[in-house]
C-alpha cells in the first residue's frame, strides 16, 4: 500500500476495504500487537516503509 | 491533502493440497462413513471452546473467538482445519457478545504467537440456554467479516450442550457437519 505521513489509520482501514469489498466498520487494524485507532496518522504512530499492517474481524454476537 | 492509501499489489494465500484428516483419527461423529466434511476442528480446539463457553455458562453470559487454521483442497473440495482458538476480553452480556476495547492488543499478542501462516478461518459464539442458531445479528456478523466461502460460524450452548456449525447460504444460513479429529505431534 502507498501510504503519505499524514494518512489516517481510518483512511488506510476504508481503502483496504473499499478494495476488498469489506465493510471497513467491521474490522479494526493491527500493527504487530498494537491496535491503531481511527484518527491516528501514519507519522505519529511511526509506522515505516515495509510494515505490515492487518485487518482483523471486529465481530458481533447477539440475540 | 494527503491523497487517499491505494493498494499497489496484493499477495493470495494458496490453499495447499493435503488429504483431511484420516478416518481413524476422527473422534466426532462416530459414524464417519457419509463423511465428507467442510469443517475440521482439532479436539483440543474443541475442548478449549466448550471450557471457555462453560466457564461464563453459569452467569448465562456469552462468550466468543476466533477459529484459527487453514484451508485446504482435496480432490476438488476445499475444507477448513481449525487448528487453535484465540479470545481474550469481552463485552458481554445474556444476549450479546463483542471484543472488549482493552482486549484487542492481548489478542493481537496470542495471534502473534502462533508461530504459523495461520488463517481466521470463523468464529465461535455462545448462546447459553437459548440453544444453536444464528440470530439476526450473527448472519449480520458473519456477512460483514466472515463472507468466504470457507468462513464458518460455531454455535455453543453450554447449558443444552449443544455445539452446531454454519455458513451463510443466501440470505440466510445452513448448518454443516463438521468432523473433531485428533491432531498428532
């Protein structure tokens, strides 16, 4: 992905899923073992160049 | 303005080719003689998701995970081996259950150490005295996360000890069969 310094956690997380047709409000963004939250940038969080960042299932369960 | 991310490449995982688990390793069902199955979970995963769901079924609180493992092909079938369960702290009530906020980055740290190419391949969830189903909001869940082919919803009631499995199917869900082997090692 190609990322600028002052995109946001949730920019990257809709644009992941915008391309694969996920619904970018069910899941969050896992950097190693730290969770990234929405507004946060790139540049403060330090992530750098070959990073690997995942989308995991945030689901629900209900009656 | 910074201009939006945009994937550049992408990497697909390949489903290797390896035989399911053999007969005579198989401890659930019993009569395996009609069995092909889409769903494997090891006994230890098994086990792990009915003491977790136990330990909360007192309360009748929910409890939930991922299942984690791999999919596979063999001739011409693709099915699911559930290797491990991973959970860690919920938000959770007698009728629903999510992820607690704080409980993500220990998750994170128990997916970190599997040590292998895993895959999220479903979850598991508890219905404690209201029986195995999917509800409303747990198709809602597995259409928005968990919609692959070989994404597999399980359902636990601890309190009727009863364990179901399911997929999406149309609008709707089926249950499938699913196999409880042995792993070796």
């Amino acid at each position: 992905m190609d990322l600028e310094s002052d995109n946001t956690v949730e920019e990257i997380i809709e644009s992941a899923a915008s391309f694969w047709s996920k619904d970018p409000g069910a899941y969050v963004l896992k950097w190693g073992r730290k969770l990234l939250r929405g507004g946060l940038m790139i540049s403060d969080a330090g992530i750098r160049d070959g990073d690997t960042l995942e989308l995991i299932p945030d689901p629900e369960g209900g009656i | 303005m910074a201009k939006p991310p945009k994937i550049v490449g992408e990497h697909k995982k390949e489903f290797r080719v390896i035989p399911p688990p053999p007969q005579d390793m198989i401890v659930h069902p019993v009569d395996v003689s009609k069995g092909t199955f889409e769903l494997y979970l090891t006994k230890t995963s098994k086990d792990k998701i009915l003491e977790h769901c136990n330990a909360f079924a007192d309360q009748k609180l929910e409890v939930m995970g991922f299942l984690i493992g791999d999919v596979l092909r063999w001739k011409n079938r693709f099915f699911s081996l559930v290797k491990d369960v991973v959970s860690t702290d919920l938000k959770a009530t007698n009728i629903s259950v999510r992820f607690a906020k704080e409980g993500f980055e220990p998750l994170f740290e128990e997916l970190d150490g599997l040590n292998y190419d895993y895959l999220i391949v479903g979850w598991y969830h508890s219905h404690p005295g209201l029986g195995c189903f999917m509800s409303k909001k747990d198709i809602e869940t597995q259409k928005r996360t968990f919609n692959k082919p070989y994404h597999m919803a399980l359902v636990v009631d601890p309190l009727k000890t009863e364990m179901k499995a399911y997929k999406l199917k149309d609008e709707g869900y089926v249950e499938k069969k699913f196999a409880v082997y042995l792993e070796t090692g």
